[in-house]
C-alpha cells in the first residue's frame, strides 16, 4: 500500500496504519486459517455435480450442490488422469479433498483428489462408461481377436491360491490332455490390488516363449467381487498380450470388460480350460479317421492310376497305328509325287532340248543368210565399180 494513501488516511481519518490491511494480506490470512485447519483437510464431501467445465489444460471446474449450498471445486490433471468413469452434471458423489483459496478471485474452492459415484446405480455407470469408451476404441472388435492355439506347447494359468478353480482347471486339462504344461500364475483375484497383481502376471506370461495359451480364471462370487476385472489398464494389457487370452470369471452370467476384451470368453474356469487344450482322445480317433480314409483313398488312387495308365497305353498305341498308316500314306503320296515331278522335269528337258536345238539351227539359217547377203552385196558392189569404171573410160 502506498505510503502516501497511510498518511492521507492518518491525516483524514485518524486511523493507524498498522489496523490497515490490504487485499492480498486479507486472502493471505484467510488461507493460512483454512490451510492449517484439519477440519477442512483430507474431507469428504456429498453432493450432486453442476456446471461441468473441461478446459484444454486438461484440469476439470464443477461446483456440487445440495439444497441450500453450492461449492466449486477444481480436479487438476494430475489427480485426475486415473478418473475410472466420466463425470456428468446431476450425477450424485463422494468427493474427498481439502479447502483451498483462489487468492485472485478471494474464493475458496475444495482441491480434489478423488471422486466416487454413489446410489444404486454407480458401479454400473462406472462400467458402461469404461464399456463404451474401449468399445469406441475398438477393443472389443472380433478383427483384433486372436486365434486360440490348437495345441498348446504350454497353458498359463492365473487364478488364485487355494481356490477350487485350480482343482477344477487341472482336472479337465488332465482329462483333455494328461500331459499337457501347465505354467501357475498365482494371483489375488479380489481386492484392491488384484488388477495390478493380474496385469503383472499375463506380462511375466508373454516373456514365456513356449506358453502358447493364457487362462484367467476366477470363480464364483458377487458382481461386487468382480471389481477388478473391470478395471482399465487391464483391459488393455489383456489386448495387448501377445498370447492370446481365455476369460473364464464368475457365474455364467457375469459378463466383466475383462471378457469383453479377451480373446474368448467362456461362462466358467472349467469351460475356459476346455477352449484352451483340445480333447487328446478325440485327436487320436480323428487322426485315425484321417489314416483310415487316407489309406482307402491311396488304395483307391493306385487302382485309379493303373486304370488311367492302361487306358493311356491304349490311346498310345491306337495313335501310333494311326501316325503308322499316316506315315505310310505320306511316303507314298510323296512317291507319287515324286514320279509326277521327275516325269514333269524329262518331258521339260526334252523340250528344252528341242528349243535349243531349234535355236542353234534358226541361228545357223541366219548366220548363213547374211552370208549369202553379203556376197550379193560384195557381187553388186563390184558389178556397179565396173559399169561406172566403163562409163568414165568411155567405151
């Protein structure tokens, strides 16, 4: 405060400036008074939320209300990255935090920490949120479930200690596959911190290269006891896992997001580990099936190809017959032709023969005419050198 404005106010009023506060000491003073009081630490508040505000800082503003009070509250991002349900206005809730002061607004405020649904219906609104948000996702898609192992080299198994459900399980695969491995997981399967102990273990499974098959197994139990698997990291480990991952929890009509995100879900422990090994007996007596079936059908192939190949044999002769007759009839065809084209050829050489003689002998006749011409020539040429000779003599 300005030391002038102290003076002023002295002076006008007469009042001290130590019994002067300012804003900021006011707010100051009322956080330390509220900060320093356990009542207002570590509380748990009911109330019903109002005026929901998720800014992009990732931070969450509503206010909860009762009949008569509203109170803001503000869950910062570091406490609410693990929110398991979506929180929307007029949903009734259990907040746990401490008061605080927004010292430039002169508000308080409750600091959250953490925030449970309430009433009949909160442990299915937690479920059906988490259930539409991986199904939007696509954990839930058939195209992402990957094909449970004919026959396993080995089966994980996760359950818990001393249940039935190991008794159970090992019994039937003992049944379906006496000498079948099995890899024991031990787990709790209720519990706080049983979703963690579960994720744990399908991950110490997955660094096991011959376990081939993963089992979850739990027994019986309220809807309540089946919390765990409901849980979303979970989830996500089990559609992550490398081995793929047989579900078999609670009753038969229990249905936990765990199964929904399992490879394949089966209504008891017992049935899951049915899913997981194949019937060994039923293997053999296929595998004979396959012998018996295979050996009447080489037996009936050899009779099948000796059939063809002595019809083949057949079609081979019958060919060679006919490619026999049809290489006889070339020759002589070509023979024929052969005498056709020799009496062609002599009938042309006589002719030519004939052509040239009658050539040579037209040529001697011709030769002989200029012969006779020139001497004719010769003859009248010399009477005419005469003649003249005597006319220019004068006889």
């Amino acid at each position: 405060m300005k030391e002038e404005s102290l003076e002023s106010i002295k002076n006008l009023y007469g009042i001290n400036e130590k019994n002067i506060l300012t804003v900021s000491q006011i707010t100051g003073y009322i956080k330390n008074k509220l900060t320093i009081d356990p009542q207002l630490k570590k509380i748990y508040v009911l109330g019903e939320i109002t005026n929901i505000s998720k800014p992009n800082s990732g931070h969450i503003y509503f206010d909860i209300k009762d009949e008569n009070s509203l109170l803001n509250c503000v869950f910062f991002k570091g406490n609410n990255h693990n929110l398991s349900f979506e929180i929307e206005n007029g949903l009734e809730v259990l907040v746990l935090g401490s008061i605080t002061t927004y010292e430039k607004k002169s508000n308080y405020q409750l600091n959250v920490s953490l925030i449970s649904p309430i009433g009949a219906g909160a442990f299915f609104l937690k479920f059906n949120q988490l259930k539409e948000k991986l199904s939007k996702e696509g954990l839930f898609d058939e195209k992402h479930k990957k094909k449970i192992t004919l026959l396993p080299r080995s089966v994980g198994l996760i359950t818990s200690k001393n249940s039935s459900v190991i008794k159970d399980v090992f019994k039937v695969l003992d049944s379906r596959f006496s000498n079948i491995n099995i890899k024991l997981v031990v787990t709790s399967m209720q519990g706080d911190n049983a979703s963690k102990e579960i994720i744990k273990a399908i991950n110490i499974l997955n660094r096991f290269e011959y376990v081939d098959t993963i089992i979850i197994a739990r027994g019986g139990g309220a809807i309540e006891d089946l919390t765990c698997f409901n849980d979303e990291e979970l989830a996500r480990t089990i559609f992550k896992s490398r081995i793929p991952i047989v579900t078999g929890i609670g009753h038969e009509t229990d249905s936990t997001i765990a199964d929904f995100v399992a490879d394949k879900r089966a209504s008891t422990p017992s049935v899951a580990a049915k899913m997981a090994v194949p019937d060994k007996q039923e293997l053999l007596d296929k595998i004979n099936l396959l012998r018996t079936g295979l050996r009447k059908s080489y037996y009936g192939y050899n009779h099948f190809i000796k059939s063809k190949r002595e019809e083949i044999l057949e079609k081979i002769n019958s060919l060679r017959a006919e490619l026999k007759k049809s290489y006889n009839n070339h020759n002589n065809l070509i023979k024929s032709k052969q005498e056709e084209l020799l009496e062609k050829v002599n009938s042309l050489r006589g002719e030519l023969r004939k052509s040239y003689h009658n050539f040579i002998r037209s040529k001697q006749k011709e030769r002989e005419n200029k012969k006779y011409k020139l001497i004719i020539m010769a003859i009248v040429i010399i009477v005419a050198l005469y003649l003249i000779i005597k006319i220019l003599m004068g006889d």
